[in-house]
C-alpha cells in the first residue's frame, strides 16, 4: 500500500462530497482516486468538478483497479450488501453507507465474508466517530441504573419519487433516518427488544414515519421516533434517564452544525460542548487508520448485524415487510 489510502466510489451521490471528497481534501492518509457512475457523462462530470483523477465507466472496473485499495459505497440501500461483498472479492476494503445492509440476514452474510476477508469494513455511521458520541458512554455511567434510553431523528424530505421511498431500493423513514437513532439507542443503552411500533406509510410497504417502543434485559425502557414526513419536521435528539439523573442532546448525529450536551444529577445542571470538526473527518480519520495500521474501531460488520435485527423486529412490529436486496 501507497503511504495514504487510495478510495475510490462507487455511484456519484449527493451524499459523496459531504462524506468522503471534502474530508478527503484535509486528510494526509488519504486519497480519493476514482469514481464510476451508472452514467458515464455523471461520473466524468462528478470527477471533473470534485478533482478525481480517474473515471471507470463500470463499478466492476474500478473494484478491479490495481491503484485502489478501498473503496467507499453511498448506493441505494438494497445495493449495500451486493457491492460490499464484490468489493471483498476483488480484496478492498470497504466504508459502507448507513444502513448496511437491506436486513439482517443480508448483513449476517457479509459480516462473515468481511471476517473471512481480514479487510476493514466499516459502516459509516460518523457520529460514532465525534468526541460528542465519544463522551456519551461516559456520562451515562454517571446517571446510574437505567430508567429509559431515547432517540429521535426526523428531517423533512417531501421530495416523493426520491428513492429513499423505493420499497424496491430497501428504502423507508427507519432505513434512512430511523438507523441512526436505533444505532443510539444500541449504543447508550445495550441490546432491546421490540415490543411495538407504529408506522405512517408513503405508499404500500414503505413507511414515512416510525416510532418503536423498547425494552432492554436489565429493565429499562427505549423509544426510537423517526420520520421523513410527519408533523415533527425536525427533531434532533438523545435522552437517558436514570437513577442519579438524566442526559440530553442536541444534534448528537451532525454535531458540526451545532449541538448542546446537557446533564443533569442530583439537582445540578451542566452543558458540555465539542469542537466542530466535521464527524467525517473524524471517520474518514479513523478508516484510513483501521485500513493503514489495523486500529480498531466500532461501527464494525458485527456491530451492523445488530442494528439491523432491530430495524427488521421494528418493521415486523408494524406489520410491514422487512426490506430485501435488490
């Protein structure tokens, strides 16, 4: 391997600068090389605008450039897992986009090639990687026992035919929003069970809004609220709740674009705040570390099978479809 982590990227999203080329520009450890699209004129223009030196006019041809050793995936969810275990097969590592998979079982499969493979494959929940979701473990150690964990993410996408609503494409407000606040509650509060949930669908099968109701084996209660379509157009948040007090965040998912930590125990009351060093750095930072120096990180494949196995308990709750690969 070159002294800096060659990507390359597959599909020409909108999410690709944000996540990958603008990190990319600060970062000495890597290098973002090439890019194929499903049109070739989108992925020569992409390249052109955003400083790529090299196009392959097929996905297969850039999993299969000697000059690459990873590869990056903002594809449509049902996609995730097909490309992901392509990319091992051609020996990349791989960053996957959230959800990584379109369910569990799919994500099962590619846990065990990725194990298999001994290559990094990581899920790009960023988040993860700030020092605002760093700090949270240890601040919920503070509160004590566990009463309850929550997490809500809803955004306003009242774009219809955008194809985070394809039921074909795995889409769906749990799979595009609703991930990242079961990941947190996974994360502050352990594993849960599903009791119920409640969908607003967009059309047949495919939910614009969700909320779910937990509970965890040592007894306290989880809530995950999301939605791309509701009358709760923006809410941004994390609350735990325990015996000695309770935390609140604002804007734990993106916190470059502002957030507040609150705590509250035993009647005082502090705010803690972070640099505002975009999540992606942070996560690119710490890929590009996992892939140079073999440093472990925790939005691994394993801990990706986990999260999906609640999205799929939550769907079945609602009585919609778990969603499946394209």
């Amino acid at each position: 391997m070159a002294d800096h982590v060659r990507i390359g990227v597959l599909g020409a999203a909108r999410i690709v600068p944000a996540a990958l080329v603008r990190p990319g520009r600060s970062s000495s450890s890597v290098e973002v090389s090439a890019v194929a699209a499903r049109d070739g004129e989108r992925a020569r223009a992409f390249a052109d605008h955003h400083g790529i030196p090299r196009v392959h006019d097929t996905y297969d041809d850039l999993l299969a450039d000697p000059n690459l050793d990873a590869v990056y995936i903002p594809l449509p969810n049902a996609l995730h897992g097909k490309w992901t275990l392509a990319a091992l097969a051609a020996g990349k590592h791989v960053l996957c986009e959230k959800p990584f998979a379109a369910n569990a079982d799919e994500a099962a499969v590619v846990a065990q090639a990725a194990r298999a493979s001994g290559l990094v494959v990581m899920e790009a929940f960023h988040y993860r990687y700030h020092p605002l979701a760093l700090r949270l473990p240890e601040v919920v150690a503070e509160l004590g026992d566990l009463r309850h964990v929550e997490a809500r993410l809803s955004f306003p996408l009242p774009r219809f035919k955008d194809i985070r609503y394809s039921l074909d494409l795995a889409g769906g407000a749990l799979m595009d929003a609703g991930c990242y606040a079961v990941n947190m509650v996974r994360y502050l509060g352990g594993e849960p069970e599903v009791k119920s949930a409640r969908a607003l669908l967009k059309d047949e099968g495919v939910d614009r809004a969700m909320r779910a109701e937990l509970l965890f084996p040592d007894g306290h209660t989880g809530t995950v609220v999301t939605s791309m379509w509701s009358r709760s157009l923006l809410r941004l948040s994390a609350k735990v709740l325990g015996a000695n007090g309770e935390l609140r965040v604002f804007n734990p998912f993106s916190p470059q674009h502002g957030h507040r930590l609150t705590v509250k125990l035993k009647g005082h009351r502090r705010v803690e705040r972070f640099d505002r060093r975009p999540s992606y750095e942070y996560q690119l930072d710490a890929f590009a570390d996992a892939v140079r120096h073999g440093a472990p990180f925790p939005t691994t494949a394993d801990d990706a099978v986990a999260t999906m196995r609640v999205v799929d308990d939550i769907y079945r709750a609602a009585g919609l479809p778990v969603r499946q690969p394209a």
